[in-house]
C-alpha cells in the first residue's frame, strides 16, 4: 500500500489541495462574518 502512495503529501511544491480548502474555508468565515461585525457596529453605535 505504500509503493506508489507519495503523492498525497507533495514536497512543497506550490499549494497542496488542503492548504486551498483551509484558505476557503477561512476567507469564507471571514466574508461572513464581516457584514456580521459591521451591522452590530453600527447598530451599537
């Protein structure tokens, strides 16, 4: 089974499927959240 199993954990080589789901996955928290933060602000203030 690992013979030829070395190319699920590449050496670096640009961006790895993970790093590209943990990066959506962050921005679309962040896109969110962001209109979130925003009404409170300005419901608070």
């Amino acid at each position: 089974m690992n013979g030829k199993n070395n190319h699920s954990h590449p050496d670096r080589q640009g961006f790895s499927i993970q790093d590209i789901l943990w990066a959506l996955g962050i921005w679309s928290v962040i896109l969110t959240l962001s209109p979130v933060v925003l009404f409170y602000v300005l419901m608070v203030n």
